[in-house]
C-alpha cells in the first residue's frame, strides 16, 4: 500500500497533468493535497492537518463532513439518485419549504439550479420577463458568477475578459474606507451613494433597467458591510421607478453573517434572493432563486423560459433538508453570530490595533476582512508580493486563509470553536508581525 506521502504526490501529480484550474494561468499552480476533513480541519494523505479559515471558497458553512449531512445523501442515493426536475419529488419539496420559512414574508417559491452563477441567470431572466425591461445595475465590487449575464454582472477584473451580454450597468457601491464619494461618516457615504445610484438611473432611464442586483455583503470585494439606510435607500428608489432588487446571498446566506439571510439584519426587503454555497454546503453543487409572489405569479399562466437538468437534484435536495435541520437544531447560526461578536470581531480589532499593517477590519459572524495597507495614513494596499507571504507563512502554519486582493478574509465554517478561533488568531498574529517588518 502507498503511503501516504505518496498519494500526496500522486494526487499533486494527476492534478497538474489533467485538471485545469478556475481563474489560473495554469504552469505556476501548486495545489494542496487534501484527503479528509471534520468541522474547521481538513488534513492530507500524510496526516498534516489545517484549519480551514477559508471554508474552501467560503462555502462549507456546517463544517467539514458533518455526520448528518453526509448520511441524508448517502440514505437519498440508495433510495433514488436522481430524478427529473418535471416531477414532484417530497425532499425536493421538503427543501424549498426549509428554504422560504426562512426567506422574508410573501416569497413562497424557489427555483433551484447547479449553482450560484446560473442562480444569478435565472433570477435576472425572471426580472427582465417580470418588468419587460433590460437593463441590470450592479456594483462594481461585485463577484456574481461565471456564466454570461452573471460574469458581466460582476464587477471585479473577471468581467473584463467576458463581456458580450447586454444591459449591464455598474455604479460604485459604499465602502467608507476607501470612499468614492469623499464621504466622512457611514451616513454620508451612505446618501452620496444612493445619490449617485439616482443619478446614473436617471441617465440610463430608469424604465430601461429591470433590476438592481447587489450582494447583500460583497464579499469576494471585501467583506463590504452596508452602512446604515443604503439597502433600505436602494429598496426606495428600486420602488419609485419600478425596478426589481435582486439581492445575492450566495456567499453571505445561510450563517455566514449570523443570520440565516444577511439581509435580516438590515431593514430591507429583496423581490428575488439568489443563494447557493451555505445552503448545504457544498455537499452536492446546488444554487436557486427564492422568488417573490408577484414575480413568481408572472409565470402563472406564461411560460417560464428556463431549467435545468437537474434542477432540485435529489442529492441536493435532501443535502439541503439535513443541513438546515441540523443548523437549526444545532443552534449553528447563533454560534455564528456569538463567535464573531464575542472572540472573532474583538481578536481582530485587537490585531487591528497592534499591527500597523492592518488598515480596516470589518464583519460580522464568521464573515470578516482584514486590509492590509503599507502606509495606514494614505492606505495604499500592500503589494501582491506582501499577500503571496502572507499566505505562505499562514499555510506553513496550519492555517488555510482565504486571500483576494490585498486582505486576507477571515471566514471559517460556522461551527469554529472559540479554541479554534484563539489558535487561528495567533497565528494571524505572528504572521502579521513577520509582514509589518516586510510590508
Ligand atoms: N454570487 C456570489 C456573491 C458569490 O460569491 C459567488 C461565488 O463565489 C457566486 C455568485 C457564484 O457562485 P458559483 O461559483 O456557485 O457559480
């Protein structure tokens, strides 16, 4: 038998001969083997352990093989491994019902798809079907998926290779610490940034725009926390001129932020939400549209021009059912919300405080950024070569961190303990020495 050294080198080996890789120049990659996990830990064929402060692309919220998880899909497959998204299957329907218990009032159906990407397709198709308008105003710090409209949607660097859809507009979102607006308080940059959204409706001609589509958090963007009355704001101006709001949830739903929706902390109500990655994280690749009753009772009597093979995956399905359960009965979204008020926020406020390094740190629950600036008073971002040792001194100690740009996002699954949490702080802790006498 090999040892597991070997299978480490074998499965680096495969890799790099045959499987091409997302958003890569492909000679330099080195991926990590991993061969198993359990909650915050994944470890290789060797045995060497990692906590996992990423939750891969932010994503496996209920934590590495959770026990009930893993056995609804192994008790769906022996029973029927798949089946047609025509019929009416009971977890199927099990799931939509665990999904919009959770959604806001007055939003009763959920259309399910692969994904988050093609989430973000459907629920744009059904607003430009619902309104009979084309445009879609997004943020440019945005991340909403790789299929056409989501691509061109995005607003990060991704878009840029991709473009050819239609009717994507963008405008700059709040973000105080790096305001486009010259703003000096939440407030104000909050109005500015309803301001501007106003105007660029008014020059696009806001009967031409069908929908308004914003992470309730970017997130891939920064871990970008509205400030107080800018999605209430959007939701009043998306209302005056009769335009949908489509609020992506795919990174922050599901715990994430402390909440089962992240827009239940903010006072605003979406007529779509899309969601994917915590809704059974990742255990089965599924994604959907929570849809509203008005634009749901749109495809009443009119053909609904969209699906999926395997739209509501039996897999999926009952991947979904034991995963909410278990949250639920496991109180994992209040854990989420305690863990990041009571040890992360503060550990990294602390950190924050001690390192010059650190510009901004922002979040909430399990859902937190870190910027890292080389001179705090005109925060320039540090350079990539900074975040490249950044990452490679975090792995050489264990820790799995989830880079963009020039943060490290602090994201581990919603069950991290708060040993876990004290561990994984100081290690940020050392690295970040190491970087303020580099950075
Ligand atoms: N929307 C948001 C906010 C995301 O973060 C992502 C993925 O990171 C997507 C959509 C796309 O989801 P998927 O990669 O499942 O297609």
């Amino acid at each position: 038998t090999p040892t597991g050294a070997e299978l480490d080198a074998r499965a680096v080996a495969l890799d790099r001969a045959h499987v091409f890789h997302s958003w890569s120049a492909q000679a330099a990659l080195a991926p990590m083997a991993v061969a198993g996990g359990k909650g915050t830990r994944v470890h290789d064929h060797s045995g060497r352990e990692y906590l996992d402060f990423s939750s891969q692309l932010v994503n496996v919220n209920i934590g590495h093989q959770h026990p009930a998880v893993v056995a609804a899909i192994q008790e769906q497959a022996g029973r029927l491994a798949t089946i047609g998204p025509a019929t009416a299957h009971l977890v199927r329907g099990e799931a939509a019902q665990r999904i919009t218990a959770r959604a806001p009032d007055g939003m009763d159906k959920v259309f399910f798809t692969n994904g988050g990407a093609d989430a973000i397709e459907n629920a744009i198709r059904m607003a430009r079907l619902h309104t009979g308008r084309d445009k879609v105003i997004s943020r440019y710090r945005s991340y909403h998926g790789n299929t056409g409209a989501a691509i061109n949607a995005t607003g990060d660097w991704r878009r840029i290779p991709n473009e050819y859809a239609r009717g994507h507009v963008h405008v700059f979102g709040p973000y105080l610490y790096r305001s486009e607006f010259w703003a000096g308080s939440p407030e104000e940059e909050s109005a500015r940034a309803l301001q501007h959204l106003r105007r660029v409706l008014q020059c696009e001609g806001p009967e031409s725009v069908a929908a308004i589509l914003l992470e309730t958090i970017p997130g891939t963007a920064g871990v970008l926390v509205p400030p107080p009355g800018y999605l209430p704001g959007v939701r009043a101006l998306a209302d005056e001129f009769g335009i949908l709001l489509i609020l992506d949830e795919v990174m922050a739903g599901f715990g994430r932020t402390g909440e089962w929706f992240a827009l239940d902390a903010f006072d605003v109500r979406p007529d779509l939400i899309t969601f994917a990655k915590g809704v059974n994280s990742g255990y089965v690749p599924v994604g959907g549209v929570v849809i509203s009753n008005p634009v749901a009772a749109t495809f009443d009597e009119r053909v609904f021009p969209g699906g999926l093979t395997y739209s509501g995956h039996p897999l999926a399905a009952a991947s979904i059912v034991a995963s909410i359960e278990a949250m639920e009965s496991e109180g994992i979204v209040a854990h989420a919300k305690s863990v990041g008020t009571d040890v992360l926020g503060p550990g990294l406020t602390a950190l924050a405080d001690k390192h010059p390094i650190v510009g901004e740190v922002r979040g909430s629950g399990v859902f937190w950024a870190v910027e890292l600036v080389a001179d705090p008073a005109t925060r320039t971002p540090v350079s990539a070569a900074v975040m490249g040792r950044a990452k490679a001194e975090l792995v050489a100690r264990g820790l799995l961190p989830f880079i963009a740009d020039n943060r490290i996002h602090v994201v581990p699954p919603c069950v991290v303990t708060t040993d876990e949490v004290a561990e994984a702080l100081a290690i940020y802790d050392d690295v970040l020495s190491l970087l303020d006498a580099v950075g």
